[in-house]
C-alpha cells in the first residue's frame, strides 16, 4: 500500500512537473511570428524556473562533452561546447532586455537572487578541470587542425576564456576566484538598480508660472503633462531624465532651478541613504583588483584590455592624452566666451556648471543665428528613424517593413521586418524610443536572439532602445539634433546585429573587442547631418517642408560649436574609469578623495563636471565598460577615418558600403578587428581625421 502510494505521489510530482513546463513558454519552440518572445504568455513567474532548468541542461549538455570516450576534436569538444546552454541564453536574453526597459521590484528581485547563480554556473563550466583539458588538446593541435578563419578564431577564444577565467588555477584558488565573482555580480547589479531608482525618484515642482521664464513651449507642455501624471495639477514639473533636463538647463532665465535640478543629477548616488552606491563601487573595484591578481595581472585594466585593440592600459592612457591637451585648452577658451557674455549682461558671478548650458545655447544663437527649438520641429522622431533606414537602404539595399501583428512588450515598441532588396527574411528589429520609470536611462541596443548559423539558421531579434523627448500636447515626438544622432548611433549598433554573418554564436554581432564595437554605431552617426540625408528626413512636423538650405548652413557651420565642452566632459570621464581600474592594491577607496584627485590630475576646469561621477558611472560599474570607456572615441578615431572612405567617393557609393559591410558588419568578432578593418580600408587609422572633425587640430 505504502509502495502503491509513493509511486503515485511521484508520478503526480512528475505530472505536476509537466504541466508547469507546458505553461512556461521558455520550455517550448516560441509559437509566434519569427519566434519572437510571446511576451503576453511571458509572466515574471516563468523566469526563475525557466533560469535553474536552462543551468541544469546545459550542466548535463557538459557532461556528456566531458565524459565522450572519444579523443578530443574540434567538433566534439568546440562546437559541441558552443551548441550548450540554448534554453539558458533564450531566458537570460529576454530577461536582459525587459529588465532594461520594463522592470518592476519583481523583475529587479530576480535580478538579485539569479545574478550570483549565473556567477557559479559559469564559473562552474570555465573552471571545470576535465573540459578544460579537452579544450587544451585540441588547442595545442589547432596548427595540425584544417581549421577556417572562424572555427580557429573559436577554438582560440575559449581556450583565452577558459585560461581567463581561472582554469589553471588550483582549487583553493579557485574557489576564491567564485567566491568574488558572485560578490561582483551582485554589488554590480544593486548599483545599477540604486541608479535607475535615483533617475526616477527626483522631481522639481514648480508652482508659479514666473518660474518658467525662458523655456520653450514644448518643454512647458511636457513638464504639465509630467505634473498631472504624477499628482501635480495645475503645476509643472521637471526631472533629471535628459528629455526633461535638458531643455530646461538650455534655456530657464532662473539660475537657481538650474543649479538645483543639476544638483540633483551629479549627486546621484551619492546622497548617503538607502540608493548611496559609494559602498558599492569602491567595493566593485577593490574585488576586480583582488580578482585580476589573483589571475596574474596586475591591474583590472591589464585584465581586460588584453582582449581589446588597446592591449595594455599605456596605450589608453597615451592615447587619451593626445586629445585631452588640444580639448582642455579649447574648453578653456569657451569658458573665457561664455564669462564674457555673463559680464556683458551685467552678471558679476563667476560661470558655474548649471550655467555652461545655458550660455552656451545663448553664444550659439547670437554666433550662429540658431538655436535647438529652431531645428525640432525638421525632426520629427519618425522622420530620423525613417531617415537612418533610408540611409541604410541607400547603402545596402536593405528594406524595413513595419509588422504591427508581430507581438511587443510595450505599446510604445514598434516592429519592423528587416529584408534583402529581393525579399529574403533578414531579422527582426524593435524601436523603443520613450523614458519611463521601468526603464533605465540613456540609450542601447540589445538583441532578443543572435544571428547564427551552426546546426540550424538563426535569425537575429534586435532592440533599439532611447529615452527620447516624448509628445507633448498636440505636437508629436520633436527631437532634439543631439538624439538624431544618438538615435543613428545606437542604429548602427542594430545593423551590426542584423547584417551579421557568423556561424556561431559566441562570434556573432557585436561580440567584438569593447573598443571595436563603437565603429559600426558611430559611422552612422556622419550620415545624420550631411545636407543630402537632411532633405531626406528633416522635414517640418506641421507643413511637410524639407529643412531650408539657409538652416541647413548654419548647422554645418555650428558643427565644432561647444566641442571643447563635449570631449572634455567624456575624456574626463575617459581618465577616471581607468584611474579606477589600473589600482594595483584591492582596498576600498575613499570615493571622493579619489575623483577628486584623478580630475585634478588632468587638471578639469571647475567649469566643467566630469560626464558621469563614480556613484551613477553605470557604464563602469554595472555595465560592460570597465577600462573601456575610452572606447568611444577609440573607435571615433576608426570610424572618421572609415567615412571618409565614403567622402573620398561618394556618400552612398556602392563598391565601399559593399566592402564595409562584408568585411565590418558581417565578420563580427570572427578576426582580428584591425585585420578586418585594413581589409576595408586598405591601411591603418590616424588620429588625424578625429582632430579635424572635433577641430581639436
């Protein structure tokens, strides 16, 4: 009887098993257009589950590579070590990006409790000593091997990940090198949450219509509509969301709302309560220390740039201070302009940062004849999106077909169809262009699915993410020229997913070099504002009129405006992430005392607050930049040089968006990047093509 009973409690356990694994829709081929996420069948609660079992398969997909009686080969080691952890990729893909654009307490919980398990998983796999042992065979082999350009590029950089990741370590070693792994996994993700809730929980409530003096309509309508939406109304109110921000420091006559809502956004962080992330991140760099010596570096920095372009932290270093000098002395002479017209209005105080925008906007009125207001109205978002896939169909002959039956997670998600010019199925790409609270600031691309081919055809799924101005009363999403130009950024990102040609995963897209992955993003960015893509998006909102040739000049006479300014704030914050990271002892630093001397090191004018402080440096603390926020203008370097490819022929000529898109965009990390990038361009960059353009030269 007792036998009779424990056998069907435990087929009902199984029962129940299997019931739960059909209503999880990660446990089953996604039934929808493309495969793209059911994200209506998707519940927070499927997460979890949907996490321990994809570790679990993939645990077993190991044993059985480790435990193969064969000898090692590269087919039965490499790609079957490639072709593990499908279930776990699908989950933790979907979950990275609604996570980034669609969180709740929920989700930021899961966040917490599965960033350490995914820590052991991974270090339980790198750490393995008898797959280790079978990827080292077929290393020592690979000159033996008839291996193609990608199967050895593969080969190589999971024996590196491996050997990187502690496998020649001993086992108490080893041990200590999971234990910090998981300590940083989780301090990384509480210190982009601190920060997503900061950007969310700050509000300027202002009751008098005196108050607002200065500010354009459009950014007195959308500070209404945020008061009514958050229990203000009848008041205005104004956050430390850019959209918001921004137009107000722009353009408010009151000095003092200025100087508190800037106050508000470069305190972030660091406001000693519940959200302070100083704790955090000095405990953040003190293990990354500890972790790169354990492995044999010296610093975190000679970790990581040991994959990158950059090779050791000298060349960053070098590098950025051969721009830093020619910029901090441009810096220096805009802030000579912008204290004359202060004492020209009558002023006798002395320029602060919450002024810099303010008279900078003015200087460039009475310079140039132009403001931002005069150009939103030519940019209507849709129009630039528009305008980045009619570039983009110009260059490649490619087409984007929007499909409003193809499931979104949001109702401001819109999705398009990406195709050859003969109709052949491309890729799928999501635009997700508005601020909200579940979602994080700034703006990023991100991929549902990776393009692959091994084994099967596997089509990318690819989000283009922003935090864009929103539309205000009666007027659509106007954009200012600084979002235009993010938003053909982070479309570079997309087509760096969606051209992809790669056989594996692990190869595919933007996994390439950090300081490599920018080119793709920012050569779209010199598309935006040539004259002859303006005449083909930058069209009046209200009468459909294509920008003036008159507006047109001017823009292209204000380009080196304020550039001075902008790449002394980013090369600052450049400065600071690898004074972070080249530490050579692990011991929890004093925050402040240590920005403070790493800005005064490169001696930053007061006049100027470094882009990001440590406490809201997302890029470095929570997201993948660590010693690499350099990279940006690393790459600015590549992708100055590669337009002007472009400029040499013609804007769109074929034969070189052909060559750059087979030898760039295809080939993600699947060679050496400079060997890729020669391909295309025949030669090396100089740094001499980025001088000119910033007119740092």
């Amino acid at each position: 009887m007792k036998k009779t009973f424990l056998l069907l409690f435990i087929a009902g356990l199984i029962l129940c098993s299997c019931l739960t694994q059909d209503e999880n829709p990660f446990f089953s081929e996604f039934d929808t257009p493309f495969q793209v996420p059911p994200f209506d069948k998707i519940k927070v609660e499927h997460y979890m589950p949907a996490f321990k079992e994809g570790m679990e398969q993939q645990n077993m997909e190991i044993e059985a590579i480790v435990n193969n009686p064969e000898a090692p080969t590269f087919e039965n080691t490499i790609e079957a070590l490639e072709s593990t952890g499908s279930l776990l990729r699908k989950v933790g893909n979907v979950f990275g990006v609604l996570n980034g654009s669609m969180t709740n307490e929920e989700m930021q919980n899961i966040a917490k409790e599965i960033a350490p398990l995914r820590s052991k998983h991974r270090d339980n796999i790198r750490l393995n000593e008898k797959l280790f042992q079978r990827i080292k065979a077929v290393y020592e082999q690979k000159d033996k091997l008839d291996l193609t350009t990608e199967q050895n590029t593969l080969l190589t950089k999971y024996y590196k990940d491996f050997v990187r990741s502690g496998a020649n370590l001993d086992e108490e070693k080893k041990a200590e090198l999971k234990e910090i792994n998981q300590e940083i996994s989780v301090l990384t993700v509480q210190f982009g949450e601190n920060v997503l809730k900061e950007n969310n929980r700050f509000e300027m409530v202002i009751d008098k219509k005196e108050d607002l003096a200065g500010l354009p309509q459009a950014a007195i309508t959308g500070a209404e509509e945020a008061a009514k939406e958050r229990g203000h109304e009848g008041k205005w109110v104004f956050t430390i969301h850019k959209p918001s921000m921004i137009p107000f420091l722009q353009y408010s006559e009151k000095r003092d709302l200025r100087e508190k809502i800037f106050m508000a956004y470069i305190n972030k962080g660091d406001n000693n309560d519940e959200l302070d992330n100083k704790a955090n991140l000095a405990k953040i760099a003190a293990l990354r220390v500890k972790r790169a010596n354990l492995l044999g570096y010296k610093t975190h920095a000679d970790y990581v740039l040991e994959n990158n372009m950059a090779k050791e932290p000298q060349n960053v270093y070098k590098f950025l201070e051969q721009l830093w000098k020619p910029a901090l002395k441009m810096a220096k002479r805009e802030a000579r302009e912008l204290q004359e017209m202060i004492r020209k209005e009558g002023h006798d105080f002395k320029l602060q940062p919450w002024d810099w925008w303010y008279y900078a906007e003015k200087l460039k009125k009475a310079k140039y004849a132009l403001d931002e207001e005069m150009l939103r109205p030519y940019f209507k978002l849709e129009n630039a999106r528009d305008g980045a896939f009619a570039v983009a169909t110009k260059l490649f002959g490619i087409q984007f077909i929007e499909r409003d039956e193809i499931p979104k997670y949001h109702e401001d998600a819109r999705v398009f169809e990406v195709k050859e010019a003969d109709g052949t199925h491309i890729g799928i790409l999501y635009t997700d262009y508005f601020p909200r609270a579940s979602k994080r600031g700034g703006a990023w691309m991100n991929s549902f699915r990776k393009q692959s081919r091994h084994g099967r055809e596997v089509y990318p799924v690819i989000t283009n993410n922003g935090n864009f101005s929103k539309p205000t009363g009666d007027k659509p999403a106007l954009i200012s020229s600084e979002e235009v130009s993010t938003l053909f950024h982070e479309f570079g990102h997309a087509l760096h997913g969606l051209l992809s040609d790669c056989k594996y995963n692990r190869l595919s897209g933007t996994s390439v070099p950090r300081d490599f992955v920018e080119v793709q993003s920012q050569i779209m960015e010199n598309w935006a504002f040539e004259p002859e893509v303006l005449k083909m998006y930058a069209k009046h909102y209200e009468t459909g009129e294509v920008i003036p040739q008159e507006l047109i000049d001017k823009l292209n006479k204000a380009k080196l405006f304020n550039q001075g300014f902008a790449s002394v704030e980013y090369l600052a914050a450049s400065f600071l992430d690898m004074d972070w990271h080249t530490l050579t002892e692990a011991k929890e630093l004093d925050v402040h005392e240590f920005e403070e001397a790493s800005l005064n090191k490169i001696g930053l004018i007061p006049e100027i607050i470094v882009r990001y402080k440590s406490p809201y440096f997302n890029h470095i603390f929570s997201g993948g930049y660590s010693s690499g926020y350099y990279s940006y203008i690393w790459a600015e370097v590549l992708d100055a040089d590669a337009f002007e490819a472009f400029k040499e022929t013609s804007l769109f000529d074929q034969k070189t968006a052909q060559s750059f898109r087979e030898n760039i965009l295809e080939r993600g990390g699947t060679e050496d990047p400079m060997v890729l990038y020669k391909r295309f361009r025949g030669a090396e960059p100089k740094v001499e093509a980025l001088l000119k353009r910033r007119g740092l030269k």
